[in-house]
C-alpha cells in the first residue's frame, strides 16, 4: 500500500446502463490503516445530492450509490466484489479506490465487467499507462516531479539523490523524478538509493558522502507519515542534521511529529529545517461550507461517525466530490451532444484537457487524464510547518511567500550548498599555494620552504613594494612594467631593480635605505617616528569624523525634540527623554475649549481630500496664531475638532475661564471672515463648547435603564444640538445613593440650589 500527494485521475473501461437510475458503487477504506473513508464518505453523497437537484445535469437520469469498506485490503476488497455480485444489484460505474493494492483490484473487476472506474486517489505504477486499458489512465508521473524539480532550481541545487523504500510504487515514482531531471541540464541525479530497513542505517552514511540534498520517497501508511520520521531521527542520531544536508519530503502534516517510542521532542529537533511539499488546501467559503456539511452528515448512517471539531477532514473529501462531478459532466455533455450514454469512448473523450468548477476550485484535467494540483511548499520551524512558497504549473517554478524568514537546519539562514565547495575529496581545489613573494633562484631549489637569501628577501621587498603602490596582486600584468606616474621615479628604479632575475643585480638593503634618506633630503625617519606620525593623522581623522557625526547627531536630535514637543506636552516629555516615569497630576481648576466645524461631513462630501486638508490646515493654522496669544494649551486637531486647555499645566488660578472664553470670542470672530477657498459663497460655522466643572452627562436611554435599577441620583439638562442627529434631551449624573464615596463639591453646589456652571 502506498500514498503519494492526492490527485485525480480516471480509468474508463465498459459501458454504461441505459436505465433512469444510474447506480455507482462507491469503495472507501473505512477500516484498516487509513479508515478515511469516515470523514470523506459523505462527499459522495453531498455531490451526488448536487447532481440530482440540478435541472441542468443529467436530468433524465437520477444517480444512487452504494458504500463498499475495502480497509485498504485487497483481499476485503474482493469479498465485499463477490458479496456485491451475489446480490444480483447492477453496478453502471465504479468510484474510488484510493489505495493502490485496492486500485488494482478494482481495475481489473471493471476491466473484466467492461464498467467505468473514476479514481481520487490512486498512483499505482500498472496503471501508468492509461490508453492500454481503454482511454484514461491513473497515475501520473507529473504528480511530485515538477514540483521538486522546481524546488531545487529556486534554492539553486544542481546535484541531489533519491532515497525511497524497496517498494513497487516507489521506484516507479523515483524513475519518474530521475527521468524528468535528466531533460534538464541545470539539475543533476546524483544517486538513486533504494533501501530497505536493514540497510537503512548503512545507506544513510553512504548518501551522506555523496550528496547535500535528499529527497525522501519513503513508504507511508496513508495519512501516518512515520517512516520519515524514523528516518530523520536516524539521521539526527547519526549526527547528519547540523544544516549541511538538506531533506525534502512529501504529505507530511502537523502532528507529523508524534509518535509512540517517547521520542516526540527528539522528532522536534529532527524535523527542523524540513522542506515539505503538499496539497494546497482550498480556504474559500464554500470549501468551508462543504466541510461543516460533511461533518454533519458524517453523524448519520451509513457511517454513524462523529468528527471532532478539532480533526482535519483529508483533503481526499474534494477529490471525492470532484471525481462524481467530472463523471456526471462528462455523461451530460454525451447526452447534449447526441451520443448514448452507452458510447464510453466518446465520454472518455470529453474527460481529457477539461475543466470545471469543483467543490475545491476549478479543476484542470489535462491530455493525460489527471487533474493538475497546486502545491505549497512548507519548512518545519519551531513546532510547526509553515508555508514558504507555492508551485505554479503555468511558471513551472516556486512562487516564494512575501515576509517569511526560511530557517534551515542546525539554524543557519543562508541556503545550503549541494555539495562541499572543494568537492567531496576536494578534487575541485587546488592542492599547491602560490609563492608569489619567493625569489626564482630560490623557487628552484628542492627544498625552497627551508631556504632562504638576503638578495631573495630584497626580491620580496620589491614585490610587496608592488602591491602597495599599484594596489593590485603580483603578476597581473605580461610584463614587469610599471603605469605612468604610479610612483615616484626613484621608487618605480627601486622596484624594478629589486626584481632582477640575477640575484647578483638586485641592491642590497644597505642601498635600499640610503636611496630612501636621499629622497628625504637626509632626514632620518625610523619606524617609530613613522608610526607616530601615522597614529597622529589617524588620530586627527577620527576627531575630524567625531565631530561631523555629532553635529549630524545633534541636528537630528533637536528634529526629535520638535516633534516629542508638538506631540506631548515638554513638562511630561522631558522626564520621559531621561527615563523618568510622569506621576498623573489632577488640576482642580481648569477650562476646556472644545469646537468642530457645522456641517462638515457635508462640506467633506463636495470636497476631494486634498481640498479638505488645505481647508483644515488653514482654518487651524488661523486658530493656532490666536493661541499663542492666551494662557492654553493646545491639546490636539482630530479631524474637524479643535481641543485646548487653561490652568494645565501650569495653574492659574481663576484666570483660566477667562483665558478660554475670549479665545473662543477671537476665533469666532475670525469664523465669520474666514473664506473657504474652494467653496467661498459658503459662510463656515463652528460649534463651540467650554466646560470648567466636573460632569457626567448621560442620555434619556441610560437615565430610563438607570431609573429602573434603583439609587442613581439624575437631574435634566435640557435639549442640545447633538452633532448629525439633532436636538436630545440629556441628563447630569449627580451620585449614587448606597455607595459611600465623597461627592465633588460641584455635585454639592447643585443639590443645594446653586446655579448651574458654564
């Protein structure tokens, strides 16, 4: 038994019954070591449903269906043929399989009973030529090899082996992948291993010497991934999963992870820096909609089966669905366009390079009969896979996810190389060490690396002369001569004469320093003297740089300043800066002004934006000069509200009422001059409200819910304009009598008869 990526692909082998009720035999694994047939058995009827409550999809026709459990056996699979065959019932198609053992079986029966078979999930390699049977095929050798060829193209890998389980299925799979690779020159099969378990841990070293990239084709129990997970905690214990190889795997899911020999969190550490290639799962609402609906259909008969809301339903339920519904079309279209629904040739026809709208999106069946998927291509990180890229089938190539850091193993982030840089026996690195500084003489001696001459020092002298002055390596160039005012002439003679091939001709270090003093006019400069003169300039160059960068710094920092002061208030924004922390402080004295612009939304609405904001930004900026010119703080613009303060932050005394109210006298006088300059026959109105005094200022809905819970102390207000919605009628919120809080002397003052303040 064997599981590669679900797809769909379709057998058509006989004919179909012309009768008014066209019966499919659906065959499910709902025992054994994948019982999916649980979750995604109720797709064949919610498609079947669709079908028969569709005017427009064989109309004369009504399709009924029959569940089989095969448990992934084929030898269940044949007893639940013969018990079906002892029953007289007619069988007009078969669906399903599934299970590649089951497959076979299946294939064979409607070969022989010349019935149509449309598959959702077999890859059996005796099926990899579909025309052999009659026109469709199951099997496609598309199905994972242009997705990992594509992954190893975008990271860049030319070189990489196969590892796959001695097992029919597999080695089909892997030719497949080899084959393919093999039209590309840009990627190479390094090996193809096939193993089986005693050999695991032997082949496991043995492609660790070949290659840095694996591809894991490794036999799963469908949907129970865990013979990669055994692999890769060999290879941790082996050692191999420090971020030199990289290993790719297939239809590995969340819980992929777990395992029943306590090693989970060793699995954990295993598993990081994985590359995974699986099925895209559609995430549309009416994708969503057929789970929820297959969750509840799934509680009745025939399968009496509760999902938790917490299990995933595989993904093979859409391909289930699907499947149907490409039967059903294919049968329709026979019908519109004149054929019997007995001519299984022409249908099989009109099933090749279709498309239609699937359960799971539009499904694309090409020449070959299989339905081409979309891939996600995922990396295990931290706990979980996440998704990297996507595979497109119209780029052929991987489609990377924007805002993903990709982590491979051992916690390196740059991309792994597909084999050592010198090789695996460092064939591709030279094995000598250029002695470019050596002199020839010496060069020819049979022990050079212990020889060595005072003229062939001065050789070296020269030669490092060289690289000094012209800045590039020895022996760039044909000849030995030097560019144009590269040098002084003295020094460009010096070199040169330090470079003769006779040892004999080359000056001797006592001339090397004597031309050196005469071309300091006799001054002497010994090293000392030269690395302080050194260390001085560097010295100079670095307070030079210091002090650039500070200014710089200093400029910079008064623009942060500017902007910290518009935004906050300096008495709070200064113990900030010095990591201060600001204790609230609670005035008892203060005015607050408050006005928006009448009607604004209106003048929005006939505005275009930058209109609105050049309104707005000369309205207030008109209002700023105005408060420069009191004791207020402003507070902030939101929109068309204008918000300030008096006797915060700095208190004064009674005068803050004063402040306010002959600031909203200026500005109302500005108002009625103020000309709106793309609207100016229109006259701008403001709202303007000012409020020195502690009150809570409820509705006539609070005061009604508040009246009927009983103890909250309310007193009317009166109507006010309340912006677009009008006049309403509002209550103060004085205390609550069971509570024993003090009350604010305002609260006080009105009870007592006081005046309301404004």
């Amino acid at each position: 038994m064997s599981r590669l990526l679900p797809f769909l692909a379709v057998i058509v082998t006989g004919q179909i019954s012309s009768k008014g009720v066209i019966n499919l035999a659906v065959f499910l694994p709902q025992t054994g070591s994948w019982p999916v047939g649980n979750t995604i058995g109720p797709a064949a009827q919610l498609a079947v449903d669709y079908i028969n409550n569709n005017d427009m999809i064989l109309n004369d026709y009504v399709i009924k269906i029959s569940y089989y459990d095969t448990g992934c056996n084929q030898g269940k699979t044949v007893w639940q043929l013969i018990r079906h065959t002892k029953t007289n019932k007619r069988m007009d198609a078969i669906i399903g399989g599934g299970c590649d053992p089951v497959c076979e079986i299946l294939g064979l029966f409607a070969a022989h009973r010349f019935l149509p078979m449309v598959s959702w999930g077999c890859q059996s390699a005796k099926f990899s030529n579909k025309r052999k049977v009659v026109r469709l095929t199951i099997g496609s050798k598309k199905l994972l090899k242009k997705p990992i060829l594509a992954l190893l193209k975008h990271f860049h890998w030319e070189r990489f082996s196969i590892f796959a389980i001695l097992d029919e299925s597999y080695e089909w799979l892997a030719q497949s992948i080899q084959e393919y690779a093999e039209e590309d020159d840009n990627v190479l099969v390094q090996n193809m291993v096939a193993v089986i378990t005693d050999t695991e841990h032997e082949k496991a070293e043995e492609l660790a010497h070949i290659t840095h990239i694996l591809v894991h084709l490794l036999k799963n129990a469908k949907g129970s991934p865990a013979e990669v997970r055994r692999r890769m905690l060999l290879l941790l214990d082996l050692g191999k999963l420090t971020g030199e190889f990289v290993f790719i795997a297939y239809d590995m899911q969340q819980d992929s992870i777990k395992g029943e020999d306590g090693r989970d969190e060793d699995a954990r550490r295993a598993f990081q820096g994985l590359l995974n290639i699986n099925l895209k799962r559609p995430q549309d609402v009416n994708y969503n909609n057929f789970l929820d609906k297959i969750r509840s259909a799934s509680a009745l008969p025939p399968f009496n089966y509760i999902i938790e809301k917490n299990v995933q339903i595989d993904i093979h339920a859409g391909m289930l669905y699907d499947s149907i519904l490409l039967y059903a079309f294919a049968l329709q279209d026979a019908v519109l366009l004149g054929h019997s629904i007995n001519d299984l040739h022409f249908i099989s026809s009109l099933m090749f390079n279709r498309k239609f709208p699937g359960i799971s999106g539009e499904v694309q069946i090409d020449q070959n009969g299989d339905k081409e998927d979309t891939y996600e291509i995922e990396i295990y990180s931290g706990d979980k896979f996440i998704t990297i890229g996507e595979y497109s089938h119209e780029s052929n190539s991987v489609i990377p996810k924007d805002g993903v850091d990709i982590v491979f193993a051992g916690g390196r982030k740059d991309i792994p190389l597909d084999r050592p840089v010198c090789g695996w026996k460092n064939e591709l690195c030279s094995k000598t060490t250029a002695l470019l500084y050596k002199a020839p003489e010496i060069l020819r001696q049979e022990n050079h690396f212990l020889s060595g001459t005072k003229p062939g020092d001065v050789y070296s002298f020269g030669i490092i002369m060289q690289e000094i002055i012209t800045l590039v390596r020895p022996y760039q160039a044909i000849t030995n001569e030097l560019p144009k005012d590269s040098c002084p002439n003295y020094m460009c003679k010096l070199m040169t004469s330090c470079w003769s091939e006779e040892a004999i001709s080359r000056p001797s270090f006592t001339e090397v320093i004597k031309l050196f003093k005469e071309a300091n006019e006799g001054k002497v400069f010994n090293i000392l003297d030269k690395t302080c003169q050194m260390m001085e300039q560097y010295t100079n160059h670095l307070e030079d740089l210091v002090s650039d960068r500070t200014k710089q710094l200093d400029q910079e920092k008064l623009k942060t300043d500017k902007l910290l002061y518009q935004m906050l208030p300096r008495f709070i924004a200064d113990p900030l800066k010095m990591g201060r922390k600001v204790e609230p402080e609670a005035y008892e004295k203060a005015t607050v002004y408050f006005s928006d612009v009448v009607s604004f939304t209106n003048i929005a609405s006939n505005s275009t934006p930058l209109e609105v904001v050049n309104f707005l930004n000369d309205l207030y900026s008109a209002f700023d000069c105005i408060v420069e010119k009191y004791d207020v703080y402003k507070i902030e613009t939101i929109g068309d509200a204008y918000v300030t303060v008096s006797g915060v932050p700095d208190p004064n005394g009674n005068q803050h009422a004063s402040a306010v109210a002959s600031l909203s006298l200026d500005i109302l006088s500005l108002v009625s001059r103020f000309t709106i300059k793309h609207m100016p026959r229109r006259q701008l109105k403001l709202r303007i409200g000012i409020h020195s005094a502690l009150k809570i200022q409820i509705s006539k809905a609070t005061r009604d819910i508040l009246n009927d819970i009983g103890g909250y102390i309310m007193e009317k207000r009166g109507e006010i304009d309340i912006k677009d919605v009008g006049k309403m009628t509002t209550y103060w919120l004085l205390y609550q009598n069971e509570l024993d809080r003090p009350r604010p002397a305002i609260y006080n003052h009105l009870s007592n008869g006081g005046d309301e303040p404004t």
